[in-house]
C-alpha cells in the first residue's frame, strides 16, 4: 500500500458536512444546558476537561520515527473487535505506538489499563479545532475505526494529517440511517474517507460497493471470532467443574437479566427431563446475587454459589449460581446448550462465545442489532424465544432429540470457523502499510538535499 504524504488533502467537504458544522455548536450548547439537570449530559464534558494535556504528555514521551496507530471504537464490545488485531499487530512490531480513543464512559473504564496501548483517552467533541487538535498530536500513520462511530471532523482531520485510513468490522445494517435518502449523501463522503473497508459479510461489502460506490470494501469477517477462538483454548478455571457436570445435558444461561431469568425458570418448572442449570447473570454483585437466590427458593429449587462450591453440590438437583466473574466463555464448554441473555431488553448479549464450542445457542426476540446473531439463526445454529413456553419446546427438543442438538451445534461451530481469519487479513494490511511508511520514510531521507 503506498504511504500517503502528510498533508494530503481530504475528500471535499459535501453539504451535508457543511450543515453538520453548521449545527454543531447549537447541539453542543443544548447538551451543556442539559447538563445541569442530568448527571450523563454533565459527564460527557467533565470526562474530556484533561484530554489535550494527557495527549501532550503521552505524544511527546514516543520516539519520533515510530509508527503510530490511532484506533477508535464507541465502546468496549467494538473494541473487542480491535483486540486481536493488536496483539498480532504487537507480537511483529513491539516497538509500535498505539493510541485508542473511546466515546463513551464504560469502554473507557474496562480499558483504560489496556496494556498494549501507550494511551487510552476520551475522544474530544466533534469540532473542527478539537479534531485538528487531536490529530495534530498523535500524527497517525494509520486510523482504524471499528465497526461505525462516525465523527466527521475527526475522520477529516486524521485524513487531512496523512493517515492511512480503514474502516473494520464494517456492518451496514438494512433500514439503517445510512440509507436514508437525505443523509446517504453524506455517508457516502464519510465512508469515501477510508482507504479500505473490512466489512463481516458478502452482504455488507455488496452494500457498501453498489449503494455507496466504496470499491475499496472486502469481506473479511468478524474479528472477535479470531479473538473467541483463541481464548476458547484456555479452560483452566473451569476444570473443577467439569467432573461434576459429567455425562449431564446442562444448560449454561449466561449474561442474564431478570426477564431471562424468568423465562428460563418458568421454562425448566414444566420440563419432563430439565437439564443442570449454570446461571451466570449479567451483573454479579451481592445485590443481584441475593435477588437470584430468594427467586429460586419461591420456586423451591435448590442452589449453590460457585465461589461456596463443595462437595455437597448435586448438578442433578441444585443450579450453580456464578457469582464471580471473568469466565463466561469458558463456562460454556461445560455447556450442552447455551442461552444468551439480554434478548428480552436492549439487545442480546454475545453469541459467538458459546457457539465456539460447537452447542446450540438460544436467546429472546431482541438481536436484530447483533450481525452475528441474526447469522447464526440464518445458518441453524440458534434459535430464539419470545415466551417461556417457546424455550420449553425448544429445550425439550435438544434435550431428548440428541442428534437434533448435534446438528444445530455443528451450524453453530461452522459458523465460527467459516468466519475466523479477520485479523489475519487487517493485520497484513497494517503490516503493508507499516512497511510502505517506513520504505517512504527512507527513501524521502536519501532523496532530500543535503544541508
């Protein structure tokens, strides 16, 4: 890939970034307003208050010379997505500068330690001189924007200060805004700033050409499969548990909500043959714990914690509560069936953990914001459920019809590995476009006159 010189100029700006800027300042004015009254509105602003210092002190502490990615992701479920494409990126080049800017508040906390990052930071508002700002600091010789988050200016800027630019993870969802007759115009500038696209389908890369005139979009597939894979390989933590769930159907329920929960309980009181049952919520503290725990007893069903595990445990009569947390991928390796919670609220929670293992994965009627799930419900590997009536039906299939549930855990495992090898294919590109840098870099020295 050749390096593009610094101070290349952008895309021009179409109406629909004009009108942006011409926006801008009023919706940040009302935000501000609105921070008076509600803590969230006030936060966004206090968060970024030290941004530019920290920039400064981090930006001036890396050599000149080295090669500096800028990757941006909303939140830490889109970052998951940059993960392995870091730390293949770092095994080969240790010495690479990475700089990892976040929207929102709960991906900058799960990641501000990140340990292959020189800084973790809160990206500024979407001004113009925030962004130049920004970009004029880090002078990223790469910006690698995961899945969407589209700041305008920022994407200029970084463009504009000679970065290589790629978009990964790329999901163009149908009905989405992007599509929408008045903006797509605007979209189309926005996703013309990239010099390669990674899209997770054929579908998507198909949009992104015939819809929005991006030649530079392939298929390359999630990266977080590349990510799940690797991690499934390390079931340490687990061990213990699996003698005691031998020669068992058990149903492992992880990043559960109360509406989970309930199906699942209403759903396992009428089973003829119900599995072993592994709760894992959605947030392990002492007063979700303790909520879960006077449930089960109203339904005279017998529970432990995992962190009091002993002996006197029974998977045939108790549910094993986790009430710790860090293993819920491993978890579902103990698993023969897999629900997902989170499908009865905002959206489901991850799919691609348990489908790894090769076991069916269920989960309720809000996925359609998850590629993934909707993929694996496509290609056989999950089902979904709207009423604990539903997921008996379902469970006393998988249960009592083994060569059922083997056939849907097999659509599932096909599914993760037809979809492994992203990272391999961004890396490289990264890898090029290191190379491609640096040969610039050397060539430009020995060109220029001697002083």
């Amino acid at each position: 890939m050749k390096a593009p010189k610094k101070g290349t100029t952008a895309p021009m700006q179409n109406t629909g970034i004009t009108l942006y800027n011409l926006l801008l300042p009023a919706a940040l004015f009302i935000l501000k307003q609105l921070g008076k009254v509600q803590s969230k509105a006030r936060l966004f602003f206090a968060l970024r208050h030290t941004v530019f210092p920290e920039l400064e002190n981090a930006t001036s502490a890396i050599p000149p010379g080295k090669f500096r990615i800028w990757i941006h992701a909303s939140s830490v479920g889109e970052f998951e997505q940059a993960r392995p494409v870091i730390s293949t990126i770092k095994a080969s080049r240790p010495d690479l500068a990475v700089f990892v800017s976040f929207l929102s508040d709960s991906g900058y906390n799960a990641r501000k330690d990140y340990p292959d990052a020189d800084i973790v930071f809160y990206l500024p508002a979407d001004t113009p001189d925030n962004a130049e700002k920004t970009a004029s600091l880090l002078h990223a010789d790469l910006f690698m924007l995961m899945r969407y988050d589209f700041w305008p200016n920022h994407l200029l800027a970084a463009k504009r200060h000679g970065a290589t630019m790629v978009l990964a993870a790329a999901v163009l969802r149908p009905g989405s805004a992007y599509f929408n007759p008045l903006l797509k115009g605007f979209y189309r500038t926005l996703f013309n700033l990239f010099d390669r696209i990674f899209t997770v389908s054929e579908s998507n890369t198909r949009a992104f050409r015939e819809q929005f005139g991006c030649l530079q979009a392939q298929t390359a597939g999630e990266p977080r499969i590349d990510q799940v894979i690797l991690r499934s390989k390390n079931t340490e933590r687990v061990a213990r548990l699996k003698p005691l769930f031998m020669n068992r159907t058990v149903l492992v329920a992880g990043s559960v909500w109360e509406k989970d929960e309930e199906t699942i309980l209403e759903a396992m009181r009428t089973l003829h043959n119900p599995p072993s049952l592994i709760l894992v919520p959605h947030k392990v503290g002492t007063e979700t714990i303790e909520r879960l725990e006077k449930r089960l007893q109203k339904k005279n069903l017998g529970f432990m914690r995992v962190s009091a595990l002993d002996e006197r445990f029974d998977a045939g009569k108790q549910v094993l509560i986790i009430d710790q947390t860090g293993y819920l991928l491993e978890l579902y390796s103990v698993a023969s069936i897999a629900f997902v919670g989170g499908g009865f609220g905002i959206n489901v929670h991850n799919t691609l953990e348990p489908a790894v293992y090769s076991i069916p994965v269920i989960f309720g009627p809000r996925y359609h914001n998850s590629p993934e799930a909707e993929t694996l419900l496509e290609t056989g590997g999950a089902s979904t459920v709207q009423t604990p009536d539903e997921l008996r039906r379902i469970l006393d299939r998988l249960i009592n019809r083994e060569g059922e549930r083997e056939k849907q855990g097999k659509a599932a495992g096909e599914f993760i590995r037809k979809g492994a090898g992203a990272t391999a294919m961004i890396s490289g590109l990264i890898e090029n476009a290191i190379d491609a840098k640096v040969a610039y870099r050397i060539s430009s020295d020995t060109t220029s006159p001697a002083k």
